[in-house]
C-alpha cells in the first residue's frame, strides 16, 4: 500500500532562504518542498506540503489529517515552544508524527529547549538542515513500514 503524508510547517518559515542563514541556511521553502517531493517520489509515497504562520490553522490541518495522511512530519517553528493546543490537536488524531527543526534547538536559547511537541511525536529531528526534511521521511516512511 501506497503511504501518504504530511509535511506540515509553521511560523516565519515562508521566510526560509532570508531569515537568519546564518542560523536555518540558505535554502528557500520553495526548494525544501521540491527537494521532499524527490524523496517522497524515490520512496514511493504521496506527500502534500503545507505553511502556515497561523497556530488554528495548522490546528486544522492537523484534523483534517485524519483518513487522509498516514504520518506527518511537523516543524511547528516557535509553536513547538508554547503551544499546548498544538500539543493536544497530535494527541487527538492518533497519527504517527515526527518532530522536525532545521537548527539544533538543543543548542541554542534556553527557552527553546521544551518542546511540547516532542512528547506526542514518535521521534525528533533536529540541527541537520533542510537536509533534515529528507531524513524525517525517511524516519517516518521506515516508521509506517513497520506500524503500518
Ligand atoms: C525552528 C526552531 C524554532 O525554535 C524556531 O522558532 C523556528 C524554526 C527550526 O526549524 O529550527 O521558527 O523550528
């Protein structure tokens, strides 16, 4: 069976390629898309690649997730760091989901070190880049592979 996913992303990362290189690299959105749409292709599983700076509409797209998409991959952006609703809307759906950030969060402020999203996520990438992107399918298709 042919998987299908969701590739999930939230605040200011429409800005990619010109928001701090210096910290997230010099790759657009635009080309992290094409570059998941090479690795969904190579794996042979259907992905559909959303942005969105507004915290209820990615609460929606999580819920709309259901029945649609397998797995999601979700940089939630500074969400990851403060949104109980995010939160909750993954632990709603029932659907495997990876955590994703293209800095390492890890080593950077204090404050974003807490991720609400890492305890409802199957896993967590972080601190790779858009290279990141690619991995996370990986993860997640590897997952599916295995958990159905
Ligand atoms: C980010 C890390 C977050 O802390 C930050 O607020 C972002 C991007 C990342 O991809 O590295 O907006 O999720």
């Amino acid at each position: 069976m042919q998987h299908a996913i969701l590739i999930l992303n939230g605040p200011n990362l429409n800005l990619l390629g010109t928001r701090q290189p210096e910290v997230y690299g010099p790759t657009t959105l635009q080309d992290i898309e094409a570059l998941c749409a090479a690795k969904a292709a190579a794996l042979n599983v259907t992905m559909d690649f959303v942005q969105s700076n507004h915290e209820g509409v990615l609460i929606d797209h999580l819920h709309a997730a259901r029945g649609r998409f397998d797995g999601i991959i979700l940089n939630a952006g500074a969400y990851t760091h403060s949104s109980i609703a995010l939160m909750d809307a993954v632990s709603s759906i029932m659907l495997p989901l990876v955590e994703l950030h293209l800095s390492n969060i890890h080593a950077r402020e204090a404050f974003r070190h807490h991720s609400y999203i890492a305890p409802v996520a199957v896993g967590q990438i972080c601190g790779f880049g858009a290279a990141g992107y690619a991995l996370a399918i990986e993860a997640l298709v590897g997952y599916l592979g295995t958990h159905g």
